[in-house]
C-alpha cells in the first residue's frame, strides 16, 4: 500500500469508528486493523479522520464593476486546502451569445493544471434560448449535472425571468439535473436602493436595508411552487432568512425533492455588522440577517433542514471593497472556502451539532446532492480525500493567517476549535503539518452524476 493512516477516530455522516485506512493509487483500499506495510504510515492518534470537504459554492475569478474576485483557481484551490476542502464545485458563467458547452470547455481551460484539489462546475445561465434548453442534456452527459438562476440582477444582464426559470426546472427534471437558484426579488431591491441613492443614503447598512427579509422569502416561496407543480429538484443557495426557511421546510416535509445551502456567514453574523466602519467588507448578496434568521438557521442546520454548507466565496480586496461609492457598486462577496469546514467543525466542538452531522453539512451532503460519487465519506473504493483533524487545537483566526489572495478577513478574532493538520486529495497530501506541500496541477476536473447519487460503489 502506498499509505497507511493508523489511530485516528474516522466520522463519516452516519457513523463513527476507531479503525485504520489503507490507501493506494488514490484510492482507499482497506479500514480495519493490522493492515500490514505500507510506503508511509501516518500516526493519527487522538486526531478525527474525516472525509475531504465537498465545496457546493465557489466564485473564482468573476468581474464585478471593473475588478475581479481576487481569488483565481490556484489562490483559491490552495485555500480551500487549507481549509479540509478537496473537491471544489466553481461556477462558469455563460456570456451573451455564447452556449453551454462552449462556456464549460472555457471555463475548463481556466482551470487546468492550476489547480490543488479536484474541481467540477455549475453551470450559470444568463442567455436564455431553445438552444440551451437543447445544451442542458448535453451537459449532463459531459458530467455537468447542475443548472443555476439567478432571480435578481436584471441590471447586469443576469437574471431569468419566471417563464424561463419554469423552463429551466422542466429541462432538468428530464435530464436527471438540478437547478439552482439565487431567489430575491429584484423590482423591490432595485426600487428601494434607487430611493436610498436618491436620498444620499450610501452606506453599507442601506445595503441591508434594500434587500429586507421579505425580498428573498417572497421569491424562495414562488419558486417553490414552481418547482412543486413541475416536480422538479431545486436546490436554494445561500439561504439566509427565517421565512425562506420555513417555506422550504414545509415543501420538504410534504415530499418534495428541495435542498436548502446556507453559508457560515449566515451563521455567525447578522446585520449588525453593517453599521461597523468596516460594513463595506460584509457586503453580500443576500446580506446577513437579524437575529431571529440566524436562530431559525442554526435550528434548521440542528434539525436536518439544512442540506448544505456552502461558502459562498468571492472575495475582494480591502481596497475595493473600502471605496468611497455607493453601496450598489461595492464589490458583492466575502470569503469563506478556507475557513468552512473548520467553522462547521468548530461549532461541533463547542456542542452545536455533531461531528457526524459538520460531515454531512460539509462533504457528504454536497457529494451525494451534486453527484461526486467517489467524493463525501471514508469508504473503501472511493477516492483517499481523507482530512486529519485535531480536536484539541484552539485558535483565534486572523486574515494574515489566510492562504488565499485576500488581505483581510471577516473572521478575524473568531475562535476555532480544532485544526486542520492534513488534507490528503486522491492519496496525495496537499497540505502536511498546517504545510502546503501539494503540487499545482494536481487537481483533476470531476465528472459528476446525480442518476446514480446515491450509489455507494
């Protein structure tokens, strides 16, 4: 065997044991006991084995009035290393005119031999036509199986209205994909900052203030309704409100096949943090909520609700996002791929939920909803994504700690329990003793399938 990992404690969503792993060709081969010889053995005693995070929600590299998120795939593949993430879903964004396909292989270039950790996509639509509804099968098949909407951003040419969201649900529930979608309504965020602009209120809490609770509810709620009636699976990204929550929770419990993703920002943050002088560095699209959300999410990541965590990672510089202009042109995102995985893990630690549970939030929710089918648990025959993490290892996060392109973060002074100390991505350490010693190019592009999901071979 090339590798052996002995001592450590493995959990997987649904279940924990002591046991050894057995590795070789990148593949996990053996768990047990007295596996033998191997090249390299590591001692993981008193350290959690977890499976490699499953990242659903990843900007690199995408404009936004005249800058760029800073992050490309080697800044941000490095980082979400570092963080226990070895597989990475980005989204590549179709351009006027151009197909599906054509954007993927784009996009695909963009990303080969720049990367530490496996990569796939999500395919943003933004150019509605017979002909993607023709492409969307086709995507499938090159092992794209997920489709996004956005419901807001009509300014900036992104957005699909309801008929063509209607249709994309159609598409994918006859191709065995999923759609995605950002759910605000637009017409009353634009009508309310086009009134704030007007009144000179430019700041980062009118940000807050022009996409209220109800804009995204209202619009996670219609969506809702068309997807019921098409039968279709729909997966809500970012979702940040309590009233959202509860819609989607109901459409659950009657049986519909509906995901809901919310992100740690979500979780640890709310509104409040717009009225700081360092509010421009929140500013997210949504934008954190009040308290009464956050406990309502933090209820739904306890109860089973939630499906995912997703970062949500698009971050800017502090130059870009500190600029003196109005809050509508402040570069939207934060960061987040680095430090996913060990917030989630962290509040495991502090009794929040359980380590199981961080594992299915992080990886194997991901892995099973999108298709990464050798992705998302420590399973013999799938791919040796394997994270060793130490429980015992408490620290204060600090934006100088980041290793992605950032120079600041939204998480400095948050207490983290635990650490990271290795992040192995098909059998191949990316990151040893809190050190990056992966090699640029080693990530691979990740063919996924949600037919077969739920197959665990």
């Amino acid at each position: 065997m090339d590798l052996i990992i002995r001592n450590g404690t493995i959990f997987n969503a649904y279940d924990t044991k002591k046991a050894d792993i057995g590795i070789s060709d990148g593949k996990i081969v053996q768990i047990g006991s007295d596996l033998g010889s191997a090249d390299e053995i590591i001692d993981a005693d008193g350290m959690y084995i977890l499976p490699g995070g499953v990242e659903p929600h990843a900007h690199f590299s995408v404009p936004f009035y005249g800058t760029v998120s800073c992050d490309d795939y080697t800044s941000g593949t490095r980082a979400a290393a570092f963080g226990g993430t070895t597989t990475v879903i980005d989204f590549a964004t179709q351009e006027k005119g151009h197909g599906l396909i054509e954007t993927s292989e784009s996009r695909k270039k963009m990303a080969e031999g720049r990367t530490y950790i496996d990569y796939s996509f999500h395919m943003i639509v933004t150019d509605y036509s017979e002909r993607i509804l023709y492409e969307i099968p086709l995507l499938v098949r090159e092992g794209i199986p997920s489709i996004k909407a956005y419901m807001v951003y009509k300014k900036e040419g992104l957005m699909m209205n309801d008929a063509q969201i209607f249709k994309l649900l159609q598409a994918v529930k006859s191709c065995g994909a999923v759609l995605s979608v950002h759910a605000e309504n637009p017409d009353i965020i634009d009508l309310l900052t086009d009134e704030f602009l007007a009144a000179g209120e430019t700041d980062a809490w009118h940000h807050y203030l022009s996409r209220p609770e109800f804009v995204a509810s209202e619009a996670t709620k219609r969506v809702i309704h068309w997807a019921k009636e098409v039968k279709a699976p729909l997966y809500i990204v970012h979702v940040s409100d309590k009233e959202s929550m509860e819609a989607i929770i109901q459409a659950k419990r009657e049986g519909y096949e509906i995901y809901a993703e919310t992100c740690p920002h979500y979780l640890e943050f709310t509104s409040d943090v717009y009225k700081r002088p360092d509010g421009r560095r929140f500013i997210c699209s949504p934008p954190m909520k009040g308290q009464e959300s956050m406990d309502a999410l933090w209820e739904a990541v306890k109860d089973g609700m939630i499906s995912t965590i997703g970062s949500d990672h698009c971050p800017f510089l502090a130059k870009e996002k500190d600029m003196a202009v109005p809050f509508p042109m402040t570069p939207n995102g934060c960061m987040g791929i680095e430090t996913r995985y060990p917030y989630i893990l962290s509040e495991a630690l502090k009794g929040r939920i359980s380590v199981n549970r961080a594992v299915e939030l992080c990886s194997a929710g991901p892995a099973s909803i999108f298709g990464c089918r050798k992705k998302g648990s420590i399973e013999t025959g799938k791919d040796a994504d394997v994270v060793i993490f130490d429980p015992r290892d408490a620290h204060i996060l600090s934006g100088e700690d980041n290793h992605s392109a950032v120079d600041y973060s939204i998480w400095d002074g948050y207490e983290c329990h635990g650490r990271i100390r290795e992040t192995i991505c098909r059998g191949k350490s990316i990151v040893k003793d809190s050190q990056l010693v992966g090699k640029i190019g080693w990530g691979e592009f990740i063919p996924r399938s949600r037919q077969a999901n739920n197959d665990k071979s």
